[in-house]
C-alpha cells in the first residue's frame, strides 16, 4: 500500500499513509531509497533558491499573460472590431485551457522527462507571446492566446512539485510562498504594466514584453534547473510503448484523487477562492473608472496594485505560519507530522479576513462612501486574507498524498481555473445586474464555506482519508 502522508502512526505504531516525521522524504511504504536524482534535500541552500526564482519567475510569466490584456480591452476590442465582452470571455477561455493543460503535460513529463517537458513548455509560451504580439486579425489573437493557455498550469505544477522534491516539510511552506509569490503577483502587476503600456504605446507591446519574460525564463531554466525526481532510464524506456503512452493520456488519471473527501474539499476551497481572486482582477476597471471619472487606463491600471501588494504580503507570510503551524503540531504529537496540520494557520485570514475586507470594499463601493482609499486599503487587506489561506492549501495539496503528488496539484488547478474562467466570464455582467455589493457579497459567502471545508479537513482529513483506503482494495487504488 503507498503512503500518503507520512511513516508511523501514534496508535498502532504500524506504517499509516497519515502520519509523517518532521522530515519526511515522502517516500512508499516499502521505504525503497531513491536514486541519487530524486534526491534534492541536499542540495546547497543557493542552489535551492535559484531554482525556487526560476520556478517563481515562470508562474509568473505565465499569470501576467492571464490578466496584463484587462486595461487595453477596448483598444483591442476596437482594432479587432469586437467588444469587450466578447474579449472577456476569450481571456475566461484561456483560463480554462490553463486549467486543464496538465492533462496534455503530464504524460509529457513522464514520457521525456520533467526537465525536457519544463523547457519544452517555455518555448511554446515563449513562440505564442510572440504570436499574440503580430496578430493580424482577431481569429489569430484567439488561437495565440488558446495556445499559451494550454502551457499554463504546468509551470505551477512542475514548480510545487520540484519544491517538494528540494525543501523539506519544516520549511516547504515558505518555500511553496516565495513561488506563489510569482503566481499571485503575475495577475495583479499584470493590469498595471499593461496599463502603462496602453497608456503610452499600443497594447502589442504588452505580449512582446511577455516573450521577453519568457525568455529569460527559458535561460535560467536551462541554466540552473537540474533533473530533480526524474524518473529512471529504464521506466522511461518502458513508458514509451504506445499503449502505456495512451493510458497517460487518461485525463482521469489527474481526477480519481478526487474519491478521498479531504482532496475535494482542499480543491473546492481553492476554487471557491479563485471566485473572488479573479471577480475583483477583471470588475476593477468596469468599476472604477466610472465611480471615481478615471479617463485613462493607466490610473485604474494602477489599482491592481493594492489586491496585488497584499496578494504578495499574504503568500510570503501565510508560508511562514504554515510552517510554524506544522513546527508546533509536530511538538504535540512528540515529533509525528500531518499533512493538513498548516491549514490551521489559515483558518483566521479564510473566516474573519477577507470576508470583512471583501464587504467594505464591495458595499462602499456600491452606497459611493469612503471615496478611493477605502476600498483601495480593503482591496489590500481581502488579498492578505486570500493568499494567507492559499499558500497552506497549496502546501498541502503537495503533501497530501506524495505517491501522487502531480495528479493531485494538476486536479487542483483544474478546479481552481474553472471557477476563474466562471468568475472572468460572470462577473462583469453579474455587477451590472445586481450590483457590486451583492456580487461580491456572493465571493463572501463563498469564502465562508470555503473556511467550513478547511476546518473540516484539519478536524477529520485524517480520518476520511483512512477510510476511503480501507475501503478500496489495493488494486483499486489511484496509482
């Protein structure tokens, strides 16, 4: 039977797939040694945070592209001769196809190998930015931005996994937030360049100014990201007879994870979080430049930095609370580790946080109190809140169960891309519709349930775990 989460359990003293040491390699039962090249706990600490950039500074790369169009939408609108709602739904497209790029590059990975599929995705990304940036006609622009899309999520999935690999569980928390930090600072710093941009040039130079990101990219990855967990020569051999290469083209394979309680629950509450992440990135034009007369996409471009500082501050310092969580968890267990016990850290931002934050920013909005620093200081204080809980469901879905560590990050994705695809195509229209109070009083209500499911999984993730594995027999098991 594969371990989930760890080596021994304090009951019976017998292999458990719940419990961990504080230094877990996340190894199977069998407790087999793993070749020198999936080891990477012993790497040199500056060799660590190279590669943690590189991981950091693709995601993004790739986030930017998801949002840097939002301030330049009736520009390109204009030149394609389309509206901005059509281009909305578009950019909901290329969330969608971020969502579900792991079901392409994951059996990539296996096939070639994790290094190969990292830069071979980069140079797609790299060739479609381009693309984007000489698009002739609107069929084009489409097709372009289709394409990146598909590239997307793998960045995030081989980055948390190759942390995993490197960073050990008392430290992988911070870690997996110095990464997000890219993740979460792409689509907020994306509307604001892409502002300035618009502002002063034409938006094509936007995607240009991504290939260049991209690029870089590309070198560093080449340069410093080794061949960490890759697999053996042997399987690789043996995984390119074409019927095993079909089989991992499987797109159930990333969902039968979904069968443990625990694992849907984390994945639902990402993408409930999502909801309100992507609501409040693609409303804020549409919402402030008639509130407030803004005239110029550069100004309002700049809002996205106040949800974007905090989604920033809340990525590094919700890391740092996992993992103190974790440190103090393992104290009262006399050692002994669990999976979930970092998301008890951010039970507080999830409940009390970003709820109040989301409902001044929305309601004061709505009733046009407060003027501008109100609902810029609660835009600030919500992306504190959202990403202080997100860093430690990230970490967990990392950890949950190691024997499957890619398919459980890829199905998260996967939901959390459909409820911002959702969110990008609903929002704007929901607002003219019921208002900005009420739509985000919605992404409240949704961040509440978000937190029932959190508390949840830290009171008896354990327990619904356990019996799902005693109730499947071991070939039934997700392999």
């Amino acid at each position: 039977m594969h371990q989930i989460g760890g080596d021994t359990d304090l009951e019976s003293q017998k292999p458990s797939p719940q419990l961990s040491s504080p230094h877990d390699s996340d190894t199977d039962e069998e407790h087999k040694p793993a070749p020198p090249a999936s080891t990477g706990y012993a790497l040199a600490f500056w060799r660590k945070s190279l590669i943690l950039f590189v991981v950091s500074w693709m995601t993004l790369a790739v986030t930017f592209s998801s949002t840097s169009l939002l301030p330049a939408t009736p520009e390109i609108a204009t030149e394609f001769g389309t509206t901005t709602e059509i281009l909305n739904v578009i950019n909901a497209g290329v969330l969608i196809a971020m969502g579900f790029s792991s079901f392409i590059w994951g059996p990539i990975t296996n096939i070639f190998g994790r290094r190969m599929a990292y830069n071979a995705a980069i140079i797609i990304l790299c060739g479609c930015s381009a693309g984007t940036a000489v698009a002739i006609n609107l069929h084009m622009f489409i097709a372009m931005r289709l394409l990146s899309g598909f590239t997307g999520t793998f960045f995030m999935v081989a980055g948390q996994t190759i942390i995993a690999d490197i960073f050990e569980p008392v430290v992988r928390g911070t870690a997996v937030g110095f990464m997000m930090v890219g993740s979460v600072s792409g689509p907020a710093i994306g509307p604001c360049i892409g502002g300035i941009i618009v502002t002063f040039s034409q938006w094509r130079i936007i995607y240009w100014l991504q290939f260049g990101m991209t690029l870089l990219g590309l070198v560093l990855s080449i340069l410093f990201v080794p061949k960490i967990g890759e697999k053996s020569t042997s399987t690789s051999k043996q995984s390119r007879n074409l019927s095993r290469i079909l089989r991992m083209f499987n797109p159930l394979l990333i969902f039968r994870p979904f069968i443990y309680p625990n694992v849907f629950l984390s994945h639902l509450t990402c993408g409930l979080l999502a909801t309100f992440q992507y609501a409040i990135l693609t409303s804020a034009r549409s919402i402030f430049n008639p509130r407030f007369n803004l005239t110029t996409p550069l100004v309002s471009g700049l809002f996205y930095l106040s949800p974007g500082i905090g989604f920033l501050i809340g990525s590094v310092v919700g890391g740092k609370l996992s993992d103190r969580a974790v440190k103090k968890w393992i104290v009262k267990r006399s050692g002994m580790r669990l999976p979930q016990d970092r998301l008890n850290s951010g039970l507080i931002t999830l409940i009390v946080v970003l709820p109040a934050s989301t409902l001044i920013y929305a309601w004061t909005l709505q009733q046009g109190v407060g003027g501008m620093p109100v609902p810029v200081i609660s835009a600030f204080a919500a992306g504190v809140g959202l990403l202080g809980t997100f860093n430690g469901l990230n970490t967990y879905s990392a950890e949950v169960m190691p024997h499957l560590r890619s398919e459980v990050i890829s199905g998260k994705y996967v939901v959390q891309y459909i409820f911002a695809a959702a969110a990008t195509a609903a929002v704007e229209p929901l607002i003219n519709s019921i208002g900005v109070g009420w739509t985000f009083t919605i992404c409240v209500f949704f961040a509440l349930i978000g937190g029932l499911f959190v508390w949840i999984i830290t009171k008896w993730g354990i327990n619904m775990q356990r019996w799902v594995e005693e109730r499947l027999g071991e070939d039934e098991k997700p392999t």
